[in-house]
C-alpha cells in the first residue's frame, strides 16, 4: 500500500521530469496563460493513476490528459462564448483585421490539429509517434496535418 508520503515523493518526481513539456504542449494547444493550468490539472487529474505504476507509458499517458484537459477547456469557452453571444444580439458587420500572424494563424487552428502541428514540428514526432501519444490512427494524424498545412498556407498569404 503506497502511503500519502510517498505518493507525494512519486508526484513530485514526475512534475519534475514532466512538467516543462506538458506547459509547453499545453502552451500550444490553449496559449501561454491558460498552459500552466491545464497541465497541472491534468496532471492532478492522473498523478494516482500514475503512482500506482500499471500505466505502460506514462508520458503518452500525461500527454493524452493535457490533451483532453485543453478539450474540456475550449468546450467549456465555446459554450460560454455562444451563451454571451447570444445575450448580446446579432454580429458586428465591420470587417475583421486583415493582418494575420503566425500566432493567430496557429491559435485559429482547431486543438486536434495544434496538437499534431506541435508534435510533428516543435517535438520532430513520427506520424506513428504522434499516433501512439495522442491515441488515433496515423491516418488522423496524416488527415490533422494536411487540414493544418492548408489553413495555414491560406492565413500566412
């Protein structure tokens, strides 16, 4: 039986070993000021799962939580957003800013592909790689990063 203490001395080992990449994977999906947040609560969510030692691959496992933590997180927002919206009225007609960046560009993706962007160019992932952390097919993952390739050669023009 794993005691409070040591549990304790088993989580701080893995923040430590893992923490900088789930912010930085974080960071990618949901931006710099949510990313420590949704790493560490997703990390929490996990961290017993993970003392008990029956996970194979922790840190696909980890990157798998950020991952869904980020989903829960943009969900939670897009339904937030929609209930604003609809209290406010009808949409604005002005035309929005012609001037894109690469961060908008990105940011305008959808997690899925984020999530497969930053793998495959900020971490150098396999397809397969990828596959295996973030659970889907490299079918996915290949469908994820010609979507992100196309919208980002559209916005970048």
């Amino acid at each position: 039986m794993l005691t409070s203490d040591h549990m304790s001395d088993t989580s701080d080992a893995l923040w430590a070993e893992h923490g900088d990449q789930l912010t930085r994977f974080a960071t990618v999906l949901v931006g710099p000021h949510d990313a420590h947040d949704v790493a560490i609560d997703a990390f929490l969510g996990v961290v017993d799962q993970l003392a008990t030692g029956n996970v194979v691959h922790p840190t696909t496992f980890l990157y798998r939580a950020v991952s869904n933590r980020a989903h829960d997180l943009r969900r939670s927002r897009q339904r937030r957003w929609s209930r604003d919206l609809a209290a406010v009225g009808p949409a604005s007609t002005e035309a929005p800013d012609s001037h894109v960046d690469v961060r908008t560009a990105v940011a305008r993706l959808s997690l899925a592909q984020r999530a497969v962007v930053y793998f495959a160019y900020w971490e150098d992932r396999t397809e397969r790689d990828i596959a295996e952390i973030l659970g889907v097919s490299r079918g996915t993952v290949r469908r994820h990063l010609v979507r992100a390739r196309l919208h980002l050669r559209k916005a970048l023009r």
